[in-house]
C-alpha cells in the first residue's frame, strides 16, 4: 500500500512525500521525495538527508512502523530540508509533530 501527501513549508516550499509499506512479516515504511525545492548546497546525504534516488534517511532501526511515525518523519524531513537549503544546516534531534 502506498499513500502520497503534498506538504508546503513556509508559505513557499512545496514537497510531495510518498509513504510506501514494505515487508510482510514485521512491515515498515519507505518515505520517498519525489517533489521538492531545489537544492543549491550540499547534496550529499549526511547533510541533506535527502538520497539521489529521492528516499528520505532514515537512522537504522528506526524506519517507522506505523503510517501516523511515517507522516511525522515526512513532515519533519520537509520543515529541515527547508531549513538546510536556506541555511546550510539540517535541523537534528527531536521533534514532535501532530499528524
């Protein structure tokens, strides 16, 4: 099952996130970028957190297991890439987010 949301940041950047269930027997989700703003700085994926495929990183063992965690990653990811290509710093650590 897959799920796409569109998310705008700041009243200017637009992102569409895809949420894709993958696995069977203890799933879990894949977040994937597939819109986003451009992105003049690093595009490496420990600054930016962002791969060349589109999939968002995510820290191992931590790939999320419900819909509602993965909505909450997608939206965190989209409020600091904003951040980072404005800033060159992708906001880390912990975040609450309401989904």
């Amino acid at each position: 099952m897959a799920v796409t949301k569109n998310y705008r940041v700041d009243g200017t950047d637009d992102y569409t996130i895809k949420y894709e269930e993958k696995g069977w027997l203890s799933p879990t989700y894949k977040i994937t970028c597939t819109r986003h703003p451009h992105n003049p700085r690093s595009t490496n994926v420990n600054d930016c957190h962002l791969y060349s495929s589109g999939e968002v990183c995510v820290a191992a063992g931590k790939e999320p297991k419900s819909l509602d965690k993965a909505k909450a990653i997608g939206m965190a990811f989209c409020e600091g890439y904003s951040r980072f290509i404005r800033t060159g710093k992708f906001p880390n650590g912990r975040k609450r987010v309401n989904v």
